[in-house]
DNA sequence: TACATTAGTTGTAATATGCATCTGTAGAGG
DNA sequence: CCTCTACAGATGCATATTACAACTAATGTA
C-alpha cells in the first residue's frame, strides 16, 4: 500500500469520525436542554476561572457579539450571571450559577462515562495505541491548511 | 494508568480533534465559497449517482425540507440541477452541473493533498497503527450514546 | 373511483452568526 | 487636567441555517 492509498484511508476514517462526532453533538443538543454553543460556554466557564467575554470568544472561536448573545441566554435561563469587574469596569466577569454548575456537573458525569464506556469496547492492549495515534494525527493536522 | 486516566486522556484528544476539525470546517467555507452544507451536498452528489432529494436528506442527516432549500442554493448558483424523473414523477433527480463538477473536482484535489501532505507529516512506520487506531475507535464509538 | 401514501416544496418561526456601530471606561500625551 | 485613542462589551441590522407543519402533485391500493 502506497502514500496515496494511506492518505486515502486516512480520509475516509477521519470523515467518518467527524460524521460520527456530529451526530453525538446533535445527541447533547437534544438530551441536555442547551444549544450547542451554549453547552461549549457552559464547559469553558466550569472548568476554567471566572471569564470575560473575549475571553469566553475567544476559546470559543466566536465573535464577541455572538457570544454576548450566547450569554445572555445562559443568564436568562439563570444559568451564568454577568458582574462587573472591580479593577476595570469595561470588564465582564461571567460565571455559572448554582444552577449552571449543576448542569456543568451533569455535563461532565455524562461524557466522562460516555468515554469510559468507549475505553472499555476497545480492547486493553490497544489503549495506549489509539491515544497515541490521536495525538500523532493531531500533531500532523495542526500544522496543516486544507486550502492553500 | 489505570482504565479512568485512559478514558480522561481520549477524551482531551478527541475534543482537540474535533475542534480542529470545526477549524478546518470553517477554512473550507471561506476558501471555497460554499457552506458547509452545501460543501457536503456538492461531495455527495460528485461520489454518487443523481440522487433524489430524500436520498440527499439522509445522507446529510439533514430534513428534507433543509435540503430543498439548500439544492434550491445550489441551483441558482448553477452548481446542481433538478430534473423530474421519467418513472415516477414525485421525484426529483438531483446533478452537477459542469460548473459543479469542477467545484467538486477542485474540492476533491483539495482533500486529497491536504491528507497526502498529512500522511507526510506521520512517520512511515506510524501509517497502519494511525489508520488502524481510528478504526478502532470509530468501532468503539459506533455503539454507543453520549446520553443515556 | 376514493383513499392512503409518498416526494418534494413552501410558510413560518427559532436560532445562530457576523459586521458595523454605539456606549462607557481606561490610559497616554500634551 | 483635558483630550484623544484604545478597548470591552452591547446592540441594530442583515443573513443563513434549520426544523416542523401544512400543502401540492403523483402514485399505489382497496
């Protein structure tokens, strides 16, 4: 098997996962209640401190308009609040509510088991294979643009 | 490393996977002037027969009404083509048209030199396990639900 | 022939998103 | 101290995506 064969596999895989991947965003929409920018801003904000709004846009990949929208309806649905910044009033500390980290728990518990589950269908001596293969895929990946 | 860290760590590649992939996505917008969906209908229609709108809505996991609406685009961008079909009158063929093909053509070398660049950048004795690991985990992944 | 089924389209509405613009705050230079 | 600039965030506006429901036209069936 050539170059050309691999990289042809290599595609066929990676889209099937990316379809696959797909499919399980669309399951987290439709069984946790959020859309799925909310669900990723919900996961930023518990796992990392208190954020501003670029911030937040920023590990988001979003504009900040967007996601001032995004949070406005995490703060309706008493997800997150906003407060003020106390050193610099142009800032906006975003966190989640009790509520919010209820969800962010659930969140959590569910992927966490969801991937356990995972583990647990592939074979013990293959584990430490498949991750590292990720992280090989990944580190090639990253460097690369798909149109030039 | 016990099954739990195993888990842990899968689960940082494949959501580093999938939000490079996301990226990557949104290069293929920009650069080839369609959406996404309509990046993924033109791919469809270029690898298979005339499809019918419904064939197209399930491939793309996507209503049908969606799909109309995104063929209608494809149309007035004289990308894709709709005739009756001669058997039975309810359905629509759906086709390229030259300056579709072309499209996907173009879409096509693309993807092939972005995985071939890709395979490069793996080293040669990684190529079967990288192939084989995704694989693996697609099985793994296939059967199972994010929420219960 | 009348009724049910199927393929596709269109009306309506929710949601997401970006760009441009606006407001308020902070900092820098004179 | 005042003014100008830069920055954070919010909002107006325009558009795109998508789903659900209702509709039309064609086909199959009792």
């Amino acid at each position: 098997m050539d170059k050309k064969d691999r990289a042809k596999r290599l595609r066929e895989q990676v889209t099937l996962l990316e379809r696959k991947l797909g499919m399980l965003e669309d399951e987290i929409v439709d069984c946790c209640g959020l859309t799925m920018a909310q669900c990723h801003a919900v996961v930023e904000l518990g796992t990392g401190e208190p954020a501003s709004l670029n911030d937040l846009a920023r590990s988001l990949n979003l504009e900040n308009s967007t996601v001032s929208r995004t949070v406005n309806n995490l703060v309706n649905g008493e997800i997150a609040v906003r407060a003020e910044s106390a050193e610099d009033r142009r800032y906006v500390n975003i966190s989640l509510t009790e509520k919010g980290k209820d969800i962010f728990e659930n969140i959590e518990t569910n992927m966490e088991s969801f991937f356990d589950n995972i583990i647990r269908r592939i074979p013990d001596e293959k584990h430490d294979q498949v991750i590292e293969s990720l992280k090989v895929l990944l580190d090639a990946i990253s460097e690369e643009k798909c149109c030039r």
